[in-house]
C-alpha cells in the first residue's frame, strides 16, 4: 500500500506555482502580473517561498493521505 499523497500534493503545487504560467508575484512591471510566461530572479524566490510553506501545510500539518492498493 503506497501513499501518493505527498507525491500528488508536490506535482501539484509546483506546477501551479510556476512563476509566470499562471500569476507572477513580483511581475515585472507590476506587483502581480497574470500569464505573463516571463521570469526573474526574485519572483523565482519568492515562489519558492510560497511553494514550501503550502507543501508544509499540507503535507504536516494537514496530513494529506492518498493510498492506492
């Protein structure tokens, strides 16, 4: 019995937390920015920081399980 959960949970986040695919925050021009597929140094970072606090939360936190089998 294997537990997708976090599995599911990491892909997830970090494919809607792409900076640029679909917010950007801080844009380029702008604080926030929307599908604007453009990128730099300090919005990568604080995506990162985004990205680690959400995949805490949920993942200790909550406690997302997802068992298969």
């Amino acid at each position: 019995m294997a537990d997708w959960g976090p599995v599911v949970i990491a892909v997830l986040l970090f494919v809607l937390l792409t900076p640029g695919l679909l917010f950007q925050l801080p844009g380029n021009g702008r604080v926030v920015e929307f599908v604007n597929m453009r990128t730099s140094g300090i919005s990568i970072f604080i995506h990162t920081i985004i990205y680690f606090a959400l995949v805490t939360i949920f993942l200790i936190a909550i406690g997302v399980h997802i068992y298969t089998g």
